[in-house]
C-alpha cells in the first residue's frame, strides 16, 4: 500500500498502475510501460509545487488543464493541436 502522500495513477495509454510522491504533482513523466509521456495529476483542492506548464514552463492559471502556449495538456501528458481550415 503507497504511503499518504502518494499520488495514485494509471497511464492514460496502456493504463499502467502508477505512484509518485505527492511533491510531483504536475510534473511530466514517461510511463515505464509504454514510454508515454504522462503528467502526474494535481490531486483535488491542492495546487502544484510549481503554476507553470510542465512542457513549456508559462505560467497556468488556477485549475487549468491546457497551455494555452505550447498545447500541453496536464490530464493526459500530450500536446494537443488544432487545424483551422
């Protein structure tokens, strides 16, 4: 069983169980399974040790989950892009 502070996780591609210690939260990982790149979630009502984007570094407004910078989002690790015709 993780220790309490252990944030608890699964990889949103392979769905790998994960942990990490709770001063991680927000950072950017590579799942050991599937080498995909992963955020660790900020647990809910606290806030990362850092208010930056994890890919970029630009600061985040509270509760938000993508950079508007760089298209990084937090949930899922990815960088997400649109295409405007």
């Amino acid at each position: 069983m993780p220790e309490a502070e252990d944030i608890e996780f699964s990889c949103p591609r392979c769905n790998q169980s994960l942990e990490a210690p709770s001063d991680m939260a927000g950072e950017t990982i590579e799942c050991p399974a599937c080498e995909q790149a992963i955020a660790i979630p900020v647990p809910a009502g606290t806030v990362a040790a850092e208010a930056g984007c994890p890919s970029c570094g630009e600061a985040l407004a509270p509760g938000s989950v993508l950079c508007v910078s760089c298209g990084f989002h937090t949930g899922t690790g990815q960088h997400i892009s649109t295409e405007l015709s």
